[in-house]
C-alpha cells in the first residue's frame, strides 16, 4: 500500500523553470513605476514567493495600494507573452506520465500562481491532464491557506505529500500536518530547505518514483 494517495507539486521551480518570463515581467514593472531594471542574478533569488512579498523586498514599500499596482503591470506582460516564456525541467514530463500510471496515487498543483496562468503553463507543455486540479494563489492569499482550503473541502485528505522548491512549500505543508518533500533542481538552496526538515529532498525528478 502507498504511503500517500496525493502528490502535490509547486510549479515554479518545481515542474517549469520560469526565469526568462520572471525576469522580464518584473523589470517591465519595475520600469514602468520609474525602477532602474534589474539584472536575472539579482531577481532570480525572488523567484517562488508569492508576487506581493517578492515586490516589497525589490522595492523597500509595504505601500498595499503601490505593491497591487507592481503586480498588475507585472502580470499585464506575464498574461499575453511571460507565461510563455517557461522552459520545462528535465525528467519532468515522464516522471508525470510514470505517476499518473499509478491506480493509487491522485496528482495536484499548489502553486502562488494564479490559477489560470498556472492551467495554460500546464497545457503549454501538455501537463495538464496529468492533475486531478490546480489551486492557484493570489495577492493576501498564502500558501499554507490553499493547502488549509484543499483539506476543509476534503479535495485531498491527509495522505498528501507537498513537494516544492523553496521554504514556503514546506513551512506551508507543516503548518497543516502535511510532509513536504524538497527539490534541488529549483531556486530554494538546500540549507534553506534542510532548515524545514523535509521527509525527502530530490536531486532528480525520477526520484520521486521511488516513495511509490
């Protein structure tokens, strides 16, 4: 019997390496809220947060009504060309074909991104069908409370496992009694991951076939 009926997977950093479009939709926000643009060494860090903490650090304001309109613009250009702009990790898309294989193991995306840019990422790369939903996120919205919403309306029960890249995947599966497993082919270092005590860290997506 499997140890889990769930896998849940982050998507940024995790499935899809979204760098290029970050990158350039972030800087297309920065510049138009009067921002020198930054370089992809200085932004690529941020990568994986929800929107709204990473342009706070970026910018030093806390200012709600400045940071909704950095995420607006951001996802002015994100919408019509930056989603696009994601490249798929390797190993991804046939470890995905070997779980879904499974009669016992149901598949799932928690992401902060929103949900419909995270479906048409997902459908790019013909990933989609491979997950029962997708749970998107947005601004004020946090990571560990989409978890909390997936367990409340039983779409998933506690044999789940969350698998990410960055901290806020594991910190957010803690907080509802769920393991997490870290990746590190994303942009979360390992000590940072090894600081939220992960039940697994994969250094390759095949990998993760092996909790099966």
């Amino acid at each position: 019997m499997n140890r889990y009926e769930w896998l849940l997977f982050d998507l940024d950093g995790t499935l899809s390496d979204p760098a290029d479009g970050f990158v350039n939709c972030m800087n297309h926000a920065l510049v138009f809220h009067d921002y020198a643009p930054k370089s992809v060494a200085e932004l690529t860090p941020y990568i994986g947060p929800p929107l709204e903490h990473t342009v706070s650090k970026l910018t030093g304001s806390s200012d709600s009504k400045f940071v909704r309109s950095m995420v607006d613009k951001y996802r002015e250009r994100y919408g019509e060309t930056g989603y696009a702009e994601n490249r798929l990790y390797p190993g991804i898309a046939e470890t995905l074909e070997r779980l879904s294989d499974s009669e016992s193991i149901r598949l799932g995306v928690c992401t902060s991104k929103r949900a419909d840019f995270a479906k048409r990422i997902l459908e790019q790369f013909e990933l989609h069908h491979y997950f029962d939903f997708v749970s998107g996120g947005d601004v004020g919205i946090a990571k560990w409370q989409q978890l909390e919403k997936l367990l409340k309306e039983n779409t998933i029960n506690r044999k789940a496992l969350m698998i990410g890249d960055r901290h806020f995947d594991l910190s957010a599966a803690s907080k509802n009694g769920l393991p997490g497993a870290g990746v590190l082919w994303g942009y979360g270092r390992k000590e940072e991951l090894d600081e939220h005590t992960p039940r697994y860290l994969f250094s390759h997506p095949s990998e993760i076939l092996d909790i099966m």
